[in-house]
C-alpha cells in the first residue's frame, strides 16, 4: 500500500511539472514567461539544501508562541538572513490578540 500511495505521488508530481512547464505563469505574458523560469532556475541553483536543512531544524527547535522570547530569536535570526542577502528588513510593532497576559510573556 506504501509503494503504491508513493508511486501515485510520484506520477502526480510528474504530471503536474510536465503540465507546468508550458503553462503561461500569470502576470507574465507572452516571453516574460521564460525570462520568469529563468530567473527562478538561477534562485533555485543558488539555494543549498543543508544550508535551508539546517535554518529549519533551528526555528522549529522550540515551541514558541507570540511575544515569547525565542519568537523574537526566530524573527532576528530571519532578518539577519535577509540583511546576508543584500535586503533591508523592517519591523513594525503590531498589536494582535493573544491568549497570554501580557505579565506572562518574557521579553
């Protein structure tokens, strides 16, 4: 049963690549289609799967809720990738609900 719900996945997978890789992409008319592909194999090329192993291991090693501690670790640690490559991330204060008082959360 294993081997078959994997096989259907596979072909699925497969059929669906197949299927997009002609596919228009929307907001991209005409050849601004492949200049898009282009651009998104050159970001894929780039990526390297033990550096987004590892970046994903370290933001789901805690639970952490709004306002937590580690939540502000996650939220630095996600701004400081984005300051590596070559961006300016901004932060503004939100207000949102959340379960916890605000005498119970550590800052």
């Amino acid at each position: 049963m294993r081997a078959q719900f994997a096989l259907l996945v596979l072909v699925t997978i497969n059929g669906v690549w197949l299927l997009a890789a002609d596919d228009p992409i929307t907001g991209f008319p005409g050849e601004q289609t492949q200049v898009q592909r282009n651009l998104e194999t050159s970001f894929d090329r780039e990526l390297d799967p033990a550096d987004l192993r590892s970046w994903m291991q370290y933001l789901s090693s805690r639970p952490h809720h709004v306002g937590s501690a580690f939540g502000r670790e996650v939220a630095t640690f996600i701004a400081d990738r984005f300051r590596e490559w070559g961006t300016t991330p901004r932060s503004r204060p939100t207000r949102c609900c959340s379960p916890l008082r605000r005498s119970d959360i550590s800052r």
